[in-house]
C-alpha cells in the first residue's frame, strides 16, 4: 500500500506543509504532486465536488508519493466511508466539538478491532493488494477545531485514541469567538484560542494544525511548534498570482503613458 509520507512526518515531530484543493480538477492535483508540498488536500466541505471527481484527482497523483487528503462535510460516519472506499489516505473532519465526535471520526477511519469501518473497500483494494492489512496505520485521521466550545473541551479532544492531527480552522474559530476574520489572526481572543490548542497538543503529544494564508505565517507556526500546515488553496494562490501579475502589468503601463508625450505611433 502507498505510504502516507505526510503522517510519516508528523509522527516524528516534522513539520509536513500542504495546500487545499478547491477546484477538484485532476490536471491542477497533477501539477501540485510535483511541486515539492507533501500532501493535498481536496475540498468537499464548501465545493460542489463530488465523489467522481474526488476519484479522478486521485489517479492524477496516484504515480507520485503525495498523499490525497479530503476534507469531508461532518464526522457522519456514513459521509466518511464513502470518501475512505473511494482511497483517501487522509481524512480531515471539520467543526469536531467534543470528544464524542472525535472518537466516531477515528472509528469510521479504522478497521475493526480499532474502529467500525465497514469491510469492501472496491478501489482501493483493486489497486493495492495489501490494503486491508496497512489501511489502519497509513489513513491519517485530522480533526478541525472551529469553534469555542471545542476550544472548552480541548484536553478530552486530544486523548481520543487515533486522532493524528488537531487542525485549527482560523476563520470558522474567529466566527464563534466574534472577532474580525481573517488568516494569521491577531486577535487577543483568537491568540488565546490558538495558545490552548498548541499547548494541549504538546501536552498530550498530538500533533497541531492550522491553515496559514502565507509562507510566512507557515515559517512562524513552525516556529511556534505547529507540524501539519496548508498553505492557502489552490484558487487563493492561483487568484493571487494573476492579481500580482495584473498589477505589475497595470503599473508599468501608467508609468509608460505618464512618461510619454501622449503620443501613439
């Protein structure tokens, strides 16, 4: 079976940096896998992907070693399966609140005796032969921290047994604290909130998450002990390079024409 390089990582204390997918196209999964990330992560929760395309993004990266993570749309187990059956080696479960929620994410990960995932995994058994023997210890198991309840309940959050990653959602988290949104938030509130799940993770030796809008916030949160971090998404990047580009574009053409006599030959 594919080895998840991302969990890989984490579970050694190494900083493992990846990207959102949002536009569920296979080419643009392609060009990420060979751009030096160490995962992907595709967009179910809020895009109109669905399990198809899912799969196709898939088999756009399946020769390369970069694992495939999926944010789905809840902890439902029966939302989880399917993404799971269709071979994601990553799960990322939004909005988790308490230690409840968490376990039935881990269990609709897991195969039993650890967990309760159903047997009849078509794909992935189609394509690797020993899937059901390494399913359990590859499929990396993220769970979202996006509100203040959580943050309340944090501690029995991290002593769930098969939770990988603790990942905070910056905006969702801002939402509920009702402080301005916005990525690498300063928030005194929303620093506090941050502070606690860090240190909660380095006290139960869980790895710790967040999405940053920047390669520079990423540096920082690396810094701050922070080891599984998206940069941005594949549509923020993409606007954002156009935009840039624009701009010189624009710039350099009012100073041409500020420059000139008004003349055009």
């Amino acid at each position: 079976m594919k080895k998840n390089i991302a969990k890989q990582k984490i579970k050694n204390g190494i900083p493992s940096i990846g990207t959102w997918v949002s536009s569920g196209n296979p080419l643009v999964c392609e060009t990420l896998a060979g751009s030096g990330i160490d995962w992907i992560n595709i967009e179910c929760e809020h895009s109109s992907i669905d399990l198809g395309e899912l799969v196709h993004c898939m088999r756009a990266v399946e020769h390369t070693n970069i694992p495939v993570f999926v944010r789905v749309a809840g902890s439902d187990p029966l939302i989880i399966k399917r993404v799971v059956d269709s071979g994601a080696l990553g799960i990322v479960v939004p909005d988790v609140k308490n230690a409840e929620e968490a376990k039935r994410a881990v269990d609709a990960c897991r195969y039993p005796p650890v967990g309760k995932r159903g047997i009849g995994a078509t794909r992935p058994n189609a394509i690797y032969p020993d899937y059901m023997k390494h399913a359990n210890e590859e499929i990396c198991v993220v769970i979202m921290i996006e509100d203040i309840e959580a943050i309340k309940k944090i501690d029995s959050i991290m002593q769930v047994p098969g939770v990988d990653v603790v990942f905070i959602g910056p905006n969702d988290l801002a939402a509920t604290l009702n402080v301005p949104l916005g990525m690498d938030n300063q928030h005194p509130k929303h620093l506090d909130a941050v502070n606690t799940v860090l240190e909660a993770g380095k006290k139960h030796g869980v790895p710790t998450g967040i999405h940053c809008g920047t390669p520079e916030e990423a540096i920082r949160r690396i810094e701050q002990g922070f080891v599984w971090m998206p940069i941005a998404s594949d549509v923020a990047l993409m606007r954002g390079a156009f935009s840039n580009a624009i701009k010189k574009v624009n710039d350099s053409s009012v100073k041409s024409e500020s420059s000139s006599d008004g003349k055009f030959y």
